[in-house]
C-alpha cells in the first residue's frame, strides 16, 4: 500500500463511522465537567478504547485516559490529545445548572476529533504501515478555572499543578512523546477553515488578599484600616504600569475582586483579587509580574494595610513548531482546499499545550465551524463535521506522515526540535516560581 493509499483509507473509516464521531461530540456536550472532575467524559473516552481493542490506561492526572496504537516496527511516539473538560458560563443556554459547567470553549470536539484519529487508524489497519506508536490522550483540566477547588486538591497532595498537561509532564505520562498534535476550535469562524496558529500568551496567576482593620464605618471609621481602599490604590497602580509594557510582548493583566468586604457599615479588613499576568515570552511574563506585584504592595503601603500575594504557575506560551505545522496544513489543504488554510494572527489567550511545546515538538491548530465567542453564552457549534469529523481525518493523515518510511519524518521533526527546557528544568522553574513572595 502506498501512503496516498493508507491516507484514503483511513478518511473512508472516518466517514464510515461519522454518525459515531458526531455522536461522542453531542453526548460529551451534554455532559460537560469540570477540570480534574470528569469523570463520566473519563469514562466515555474509555469505552471508545475499549471498543477499538486498544489497551489503555485511565485516572492518569486524576482522569486523564491514554491508548496506545502501537505499529509494526519501533519509532517514535506521536501523541493526539483531546481535553476533556469544560468552562464555565452561567449565562450558557446549555450551561449545567448545577455546576454552571459548558463546552464553550470546544473541548467535546477536540475528545470527538482525537478518538474519531483513532477510529480511522485502526479502521484502517494502520498498525501494518506505522514504525512507533500513537498515543491517543483525553487530557484532564485544561482550564485555568475553579482556583480554590484546585488549591485544595494540590494541599491534600493529589495534584502539584493546576493544569492537566502539566500534571501528566509531571507525573512521566509524557515521557515517551516525541511529537504532539492537537486541534481546538477557532471562535466566530463558522465556516469550512483552519486557522495555523500563530501562537499564544502564557501567564502566571496570583491570589492577593489585603488585610486591614476594621471599624465602625460611619461611627469610627477612623479607627480602621480600609483594605478594600488599599486593593483599589494597587489597582490602579497597574493600570499606571500599562504604558511601559511593550506592544510586542502582548502583556495582559486583568484582575478581579472576589471579596470586597463583609458588611457595608464595616471598614473592610479582608479583601481578596485574582489575577492573571499573560504575555508573548516568559522573560516578559515575569518581569510583568515583578510590576504587578510592586503596585499592588504600594496600594498597601499607601493606606498602611498589609497584603499577601500567592504566586500560582500558569501555562507557557505556545510555540508552534513549523516543520510540524507544515504537515498539518498540507492535509488541510487536501482536504479543504487550499484557500481555506489560513495562519491565525497571535492570540491573547493561553493554553498548557504551551508548557508541552517548550519540550516537545507541537501544535495547536484552529478549525472553524463555530458562530459566536469562546467562553461565552453566544458559542454555538453550526458544522458539527467541521469540529470533528474533519478534524479527525487531517490529524490521522498528519500521524501517517510522522510515521510512514521507518518514521522518517517524525525523526527528522524531533532531531531539528530545539527545547527551551527539559523536563526537570521545566518543573524546577515553576517549583521556584512558587516559592516566590
């Protein structure tokens, strides 16, 4: 069988099982999760696995789930992922109204993508042609939200960081990958494009908590010590810093009070931010953050209130790795012509897929089929095969590419990678990072 071949065969599997892939999408989105909560998409992914006879493991980072379609000769290890939770939105028509939880951010049809690539390579017999593996990944909690919940998790030991993809770097689940590929859809894009990426911000978080003194507000209030006055001073003290941050940096910093105080006619003593740092580089990201946390310690100091600032790792910034991006986009263009293949411009956003491509050759690319914006109540899905089905066949013919002719390509990939850190430099950046007050 020649490559072309193998190619075709695995997108008629695809096709073949369409209703299918569609069918993991909308169930997934019916049944959205939290991070290090999903549980149920956990064990959906795993039933999928089951039914292709491919050996896997599950509870990886909590709910992480990992299969391995091993080929006919030894290679590399390419990895396709797929995050399994959700966000939240409240104000989502399909938000769970419980949780608040929904997939408006497209983490269903990445899972439907990634198992509907493993559907037409073993549909396909690929195993025959491959030299290595493909590990096919249901990644736990790639959103950075639910800060308390998983402050409390990380005390009781069962996890050190807050993203999945971190968690399984951590924990060696990633220490075989040599290459890793991923999709997410690309918001206010309905149409039939993919969106190479050009790459994104990475971030630090922080939990800041102001303690004053409290006091009669309209009988004493000069007996206290106003936090809530003092939080406002640091603030403001970083809009001030906002000039001096450099445009091609992409500094962004946006926090939020989630405590004001206790009662109106009290001096608020005790008052709580969030916030995250984001920029294009880590050096910029960190410098940032050395002016953040100045203004908001002079907004103590101003009004003689104290403050406690807890540094949280974020995620890294995304790099793309090109060689990597090139095979992708050659698929696409197979498959969707090449008009519709477009590089994305950067994004502010940020993603733990960052943190994977400083040490491993990656990608993150975008696919349309999606009308409103992510992460809000008018996010709506309007090609269900442009967020699965397609997605499904370009990653599977990108695996045949890495893995076909004695894995040449994946060779040549990961010989010319150049890593900004490895393994244990990563975790003790971060780990140091931590440390800081």
């Amino acid at each position: 069988m020649e490559k072309h071949q193998l190619k075709e065969a695995a997108c008629q599997a695809i096709d073949n099982r369409a209703s299918l892939i569609r069918g993991i999408k909308t169930d997934i989105w019916a049944h959205p999760e939290l991070g290090y909560k999903e549980t149920r998409t956990a064990d959906k992914v795993a039933e999928v696995f089951d039914a292709l006879g491919l050996p896997y493991e599950t509870g990886l980072a909590l709910t992480g789930v990992r299969a391995d379609l091993e080929g006919t000769e030894d290679g590399p290890t390419v990895a396709v992922l797929g995050e399994l939770d959700a966000v939240v939105c409240w104000d989502h028509e399909s938000a769970d109204k419980k949780t608040g939880a929904v997939h408006a951010c497209g983490h269903d049809a990445q899972v439907a993508a990634m198992l509907g690539c493993a559907i037409g390579l073993v549909d396909a017999g690929a195993r025959d042609y491959l030299s290595g593996n493909v590990a096919f990944f249901g990644v736990p909690a790639e959103e950075f939200v639910e800060l308390e919940y998983r402050q409390s998790i990380m005390d009781e030991g069962k996890i050190e960081f807050f993203g999945g993809k971190q968690e399984l770097l951590r924990l060696g689940y990633l220490d075989d990958i040599d290459i890793a590929a991923m999709v997410h859809v690309d918001a206010d894009t309905p149409g039939r494009v993919v969106n190479l990426s050009a790459g994104s911000n990475g971030f630090v978080g922080k939990t800041v908590r102001y303690i004053g003194q409290e006091a009669h507000a309209g009988a004493a209030p000069h007996l206290g010590v106003n936090a809530l006055n003092a939080a406002m001073l640091g603030i403001f003290g970083i809009h001030a810093q906002r000039e001096t941050f450099k445009d091609e940096d992409h500094i962004r910093v946006h926090p939020i009070i989630t405590k004001g105080g206790d009662l109106v006619n009290i001096v608020p003593a005790d008052v709580r931010l969030e916030t995250y740092v984001r920029g294009a580089q880590t050096g910029a990201i960190f410098e940032a953050n050395k002016r953040v946390n100045r203004a908001l310690r002079a907004g103590a100091e101003a009004v003689g209130a104290r403050v406690e600032i807890s540094e949280i790792p974020g995620y890294l910034p995304l790099r793309s790795c090109l060689a990597l991006s090139a095979l992708f986009e050659s698929n696409a263009r197979d498959l969707l012509g090449k008009d519709a293949v477009r590089t994305s411009a950067f994004s502010g956003g940020s993603t733990d897929m960052g943190d994977i491509s400083h040490i491993i050759p990656s990608i993150h690319p975008y696919i349309g089929g999606i009308k409103g914006a992510a992460h809000t109540r008018s996010f709506q899905v309007v090609d269900l095969d442009m967020v699965s089905v397609i997605p499904a066949k370009i990653l599977a013919m990108t695996v045949i590419d890495l893995l076909w002719d004695g894995a040449a390509e994946a060779k040549r990939i990961k010989e010319e990678f150049k890593p900004a850190f490895n393994k244990d430099e990563y975790l003790t950046m971060w780990r140091q990072f931590r440390e800081q007050r």
